[in-house]
C-alpha cells in the first residue's frame, strides 16, 4: 500500500487515477478546484480530497502541513492539474488567460514540489511524476501557451533530477492522447478516436506504481 498524492481529481486522468488507486487499496489525497465534483469522488480510509487551487502556494502548504499530520508523507506524487489554452494563434490568446495556464501548469506543479518534497527527501524515498504531453517534446498551432508550459515541466523535471539525493525520482510523463474535455476543446469530434480515461488508467495505473529511483530524470510515456 502506497501514500499518493495526485493533483486535479476533478475529472479526466485525475479523477481516472485518484478513483483507481482508491479502489486498489492504496491511501489517496487528491486535490481540485472544482468543489462539487469532489465530493462525488470514493470515499474511505485514507481517501482525503480538498478543494485547493495548486496555483495558490499558501494553500497547498497548508494542505502539505495538514496531511503530513493526519495522512502522511506521499510515496508517490502525480502533478496532473492542468490548463489547456483556447485554440487560437499565440498573439491573440487573452493575457489573463496565458498568465492563469502558466500559473497552474508550471507554477503549480512547483508549488506542490516545495511543499510535499522536503518531507519525502526526509523520509529517504519517495517519486514525482510530472504529467508533460506530447506537446511537451513537439508542437501544434494554436496550442502555444500549454506547449510552452509543458516543454517547460521537461526542463524543470530534468533538473531537479540531478539534484535529487539517492531514494528519490523525478520523471516527465507523456499520458499519451487520451480523450477527455482537454482534447475534446482542441480536436472536437476527432477526440472520440482516442481511449477514454477508463481504458487508459488500465495501463496508466500500474505503470505510476512501477516508477522506481532508476527512473530518475527520464522522459516517459504511458
């Protein structure tokens, strides 16, 4: 039985994974924005959700603080919560909305970094997995914020790799293209081809659970 801590339950791979692990008897803290769909999450012992954006760094301490209370000290990190842009040309995407992407998909994924990682580095092991995208080692028109935001969780991953000290791992993951509301706002129709995140967890699942140190500073893909 593992402690893992996942980002963005609400829905797609989050929820697909957060629900997943739950029913594998493993102890799951899952976070999202979207209070309501929380609560529709499974529930039992050493299941625990909050509502907390990870864009928010004094919340997401805070939660690092509680649960390393009442939980405990993740084995296992999946930073998944993410934004997707609005598909239209780089120059025409809205300020505000380029600066919301960046502040969850890259920023948030260091917030949840500084504040559960100085415990796993504590306890002598532990796995990040930061969720990157096959537009995080190549590129498509009209997605160039989240392309971006991606190309830069490679980087950040890599490097903090070769800080880390022995027992720990940090590993980009490629989810593959999965069909969920993400694809679904950049394909349309065309996303229905794809597996949905039931089919995915099925190989996604175990292979979270199969990271190891040895896979310290690789670039993965489910």
């Amino acid at each position: 039985m593992m402690n893992i801590l996942i980002t963005g339950v609400t829905s797609g791979l989050g929820r697909a994974l957060f629900t997943y692990y739950a029913k594998e008897g493993h102890r799951v803290a899952g976070c999202g924005r979207s209070v309501g769909k929380l609560a529709t999450l499974p529930k039992g012992e050493g299941l625990v959700v909050r509502g907390i954006d990870v864009a928010d760094f004094a919340a997401v301490m805070e939660w690092s603080e509680e649960l390393s209370k009442s939980w405990g000290i993740p084995d296992l990190i999946i930073n998944n919560a993410a934004l997707i842009n609005e598909p239209v040309p780089l120059w025409e995407t809205k300020e505000e909305d380029f600066s919301a992407l960046i502040d969850v998909n890259i920023k948030g994924v260091f917030h949840v970094i500084k504040a559960f990682l100085p415990a796993m580095i504590k306890q002598g092991r532990g796995v990040v997995a930061n969720l990157s995208s096959g537009w995080g080692r190549s590129v498509s028109p009209k997605v160039a914020p989240y392309c971006a935001s991606k190309w830069a969780i490679e980087g950040m991953t890599a490097a903090m790799a070769q800080e880390l000290p022995p027992g720990l791992a940090a590993v980009a993951v490629n989810p593959g293209i999965i069909n969920t509301p993400m694809l679904q706002s950049c394909f349309g129709k065309g996303a229905e081809s794809h597996p949905d995140p039931d089919r995915w967890i099925l190989q996604a699942g175990p292979f979270f659970l199969g990271l190891e140190e040895k896979d310290n500073g690789a670039a993965l893909t489910v």
